[in-house]
C-alpha cells in the first residue's frame, strides 16, 4: 500500500546523507509527495476499482511495488 511505499522512501532518504546522493534524495522527495497527493491517491483508488472489476488485483499495490523495485526489496 501508498503507506508502506512511502515508509520505504522515507527510510532510504535517511540514509542518503553523502552531497553526491542529494539529487537522489530529492528525487524521492518528490515522488513520496506524489504518493501523499489526492489526485494519485484518486487515480489508485480508480485503477484498484477497474484491476478489481477485471479480476486482476495482486497481493502488491502499485506504490509499495513500485518503492520494493526502487529499493531492491524482497517481494511477498
């Protein structure tokens, strides 16, 4: 969920401290405020409502797969 990817940002950011890794950072801040913003968080709701019509939901939500790839984090 958009909670759990955004939990992974922000615990990555913490880590980038080195200027070279600041680009990055920012980077990821934009994208968590993408993830924090209504009009994402309408466009999620909507394409859950259609992959749940067509039968194509997944264990992983868009988000939280989306920070997992980003991150290199195992997958359920």
């Amino acid at each position: 969920d958009t909670d759990r990817a955004l939990v992974l940002l922000e615990e990555y950011c913490k880590k980038l401290r080195k200027p070279e890794e600041q680009q990055l950072k920012k980077a990821i801040r934009k994208v968590m405020g993408i993830f924090k913003s209504s009009l994402f968080q309408a466009l999620l709701g909507s394409f859950k409502k259609k992959a749940t019509r067509h039968g194509t939901t997944s264990h992983t939500s868009l988000p939280a797969a989306l920070a997992c790839d980003v991150l290199g984090c195992p997958k359920d």
